[in-house]
C-alpha cells in the first residue's frame, strides 16, 4: 500500500514537470542553404525558383515594376506559461527585374532585425459614438412596418 502511494506521487510530479517542459516551434519556410546559392541573378526565372524553394513567405507590393520575393523563418521557445520567445528568425529576399529574372538575393538574420515602436493612435471614423444602452436596443422597432 505504501509502494502503491509512492509510485502515485511521483508519478504525479514527474506529469507535473512534463507539463512545464519547454516548447520549441518553427514557423515559416525553411530554405536549404545550398539551394539559396544556386541562385544567380540574370538566370533564374521566377518559375525557377519557385521549382528551387517553392511559393514566397510574401512578395512586396509597392514596386510592382521590382518585385521582391521573402522567405521567411522564425523558430519560437516556450517556458510552461511565459510568452513566447524568438531564438532565431531568417529571411531570404530575392529580387527580380522587370524581365522576371533574378537581380540579387539578400540574406538577413535576426541580428539584423529592428524594433519598431508603436504608435498608440486611434484612427478617427465617421459616424456617431453609440453608448452601451443605444447599441443594445438600438434596432427594436426599426424593422418593423
């Protein structure tokens, strides 16, 4: 009977450490090494390398003429119930001309990323600032005929 406790207890504990074991994630698009250097500008397409490393993490938007393609990786720890941690975050950038070719590829690394304050402004919209009462019986009686 006691044996039978023991075993209980500690089998209890060691679920209760196991509950708190650290929980590593990777997100994002894992690019091998040595297919990023099989890249040259001016030979690739872009259906080159979407065969090479396939679809883009995100492609930019504001200057259509140069696209730039991202692959982007982040691997994550968790501690029990901390917040979420990043250890290591890579992206690849890969630059194309207006020909759809291959004008460069940048590596970035997370030593290289940058913290961006924001900013705690509240976009203004039109209309009328309805209080709690207003929203909860706003609409009785207006579909009726």
């Amino acid at each position: 009977m006691r044996q039978g406790r023991f075993i209980a207890a500690a089998t209890l504990c060691l679920m209760g450490l196991g509950a708190c074991a650290t929980r590593e994630e990777f997100r994002g698009h894992k690019t091998d090494p040595e297919t990023v250097e099989l890249l040259q500008p001016g030979q690739q397409t872009q259906d080159d390398v979407r065969r090479l490393l396939g679809s883009p993490s995100s492609i930019s938007t504001f200057n259509q003429a140069n696209n730039t393609w991202y692959y982007i990786a982040r691997e994550t720890e968790q501690w029990a119930f901390t917040a979420e941690e990043m250890v290591d975050q890579r992206v690849v950038a890969i630059d194309f001309d207006g020909e759809g070719k291959v004008a460069g590829v940048r590596r970035y690394a997370m030593k290289d990323g940058k913290e961006v304050e924001m900013v705690d402004r509240v976009t203004p919209t039109k209309g009328k600032e309805l209080g709690f009462i207003e929203q909860l019986f706003g609409n009785v009686g207006k579909f009726n005929k």
